[in-house]
C-alpha cells in the first residue's frame, strides 16, 4: 500500500467520522457549541481528478453508490471504528435500546433523504455492503444495521481477501505461471494488468470469465 495514500485516506476516514459526530449530536439536540468547527458533508467529497482518491469514494464509483447510501455506509463502518457513534446513535433515536444506525436515523438525519436506500434492490443491500439485523417484532426500519466485516477493513485501507473466501480459492504462485503454455500464460498477464489498474482508479471493477472444456481434476 502506497504510504502516502494510506496517510491520505485515513486523514479523509477521521473527517467524515468527525462530521458524522458533528450530525448526531444535532440530530439528538446535543450543544455542541464550543467544540470543533461544524463540518458538513462536503467533507465527503473528492476531486476526481486526483490522484489520492480515499476507499469509500471508490467504493461508491465502482457499486454506483449515491451520496445518501455513501452516508449510510459511513455511519454504519463508524459503528464499528469510533467508540463514541453508538451512543450517539441511541440518543439521536431517543431511544437507549437502539444504539446502533437504523433506515430510519439515516433518513432523519441525513440530507435529500430517498426511500430507495431502504429497498432490498437498492445497492447497499443487493451487494450486501451492509447487514439489516431483522427482526419480526420490529419494523425493518429500525432494526439494526452493520457494516460488512470487509468493507470495513477496505475503508480501513486493508484490502485483503474476505475470510468467507479463504476456503474456496487460494493465490496463485508466480511459478505455477510458468507451468502454463505460452497462450495461457500470456492471457493470465494480460488478466492480471488489467485488474491492477482497475484496482488503482475510478470506474465498474471488470469482470473476466474464462471458456473451455471441464476436465477432471486430480485430488491427490
């Protein structure tokens, strides 16, 4: 990972949790007279033209995420980085029982709110960014909300393989390159450069897929 772009994004990560503080407090009518100087959600905002670009703006180019569901997702990946947005989020819903973001919460206390975000189809529940705790007692929306463990840690700037994949696929060694004939191992470059540059910059993640016959695979 590249130093100066680690440093950058969690510099960006610091400020969008000090707004999302900064928007609680107001939503729960706490004064915050005195504290630090008020934010707004310009603060998640990015030039795209430059070459730092932090990890949630990326996400959100490459799953078409709005500014609303970039919140959301924000609020829910605080839940889990900053100690103090659990309480926040409880006093924000004036309720003690609810310490934790809800649909409900982000469609108060957020600006231009949209019911989309709320709808399975929408792109923080069709990708599974986020995870709805349902329950049958209770309204989906309010029930709990959490960020997925690797989104997390992508927002994090750690971007390692999901544990839930760890035992369907494993890297491949640069010598097993070399195992391959020369087409094939051309063509697993050619895949491999152009992943890594999607990797670096703005737009959909590509998506490769490889035709041949099925042959059997030995297992010793």
């Amino acid at each position: 990972m590249d130093a100066s772009w680690a440093k950058h994004n969690e510099q960006y990560l610091v400020t969008g949790l000090a707004w999302l503080q900064q928007v609680l407090k107001q939503q729960a009518g706490i004064d915050t007279e005195g504290e630090s100087e008020p934010l707004s959600s310009a603060v998640l905002e990015v030039d795209e033209d430059s070459e730092l670009i932090p990890a949630l703006p990326l996400l959100a180019d490459q799953f078409g995420l709005s500014a609303l569901e970039q919140q959301l997702l924000l609020l829910c990946v605080g839940l889990e980085l900053d100690t103090q947005i659990a309480s926040l989020c409880a006093k924000a819903q004036d309720h003690p029982q609810r310490p934790y973001p809800t649909f409900a919460l982000a469609l108060t206390m957020f600006e231009e709110p949209d019911w989309s975000v709320v709808m399975a189809d929408g792109a923080l529940r069709y990708w599974q960014l986020i995870e709805v705790n349902e329950q049958s007692t209770a309204p989906l929306t309010v029930s709990a909300l959490r960020a997925d463990m690797r989104v997390v840690n992508y927002l994090k700037g750690v971007n390692r393989l999901d544990q839930r994949l760890m035992e369907l696929v494993r890297p491949v060694r640069n010598s097993m390159l070399a195992e391959l004939p020369p087409s094939q191992q051309a063509m697993v470059v050619e895949i491999i450069q152009i992943l890594a540059r999607a990797e670096q910059g703005p737009g959909p993640f590509p998506v490769e897929q490889l035709l041949g016959e099925a042959v059997a695979i030995s297992q010793e």
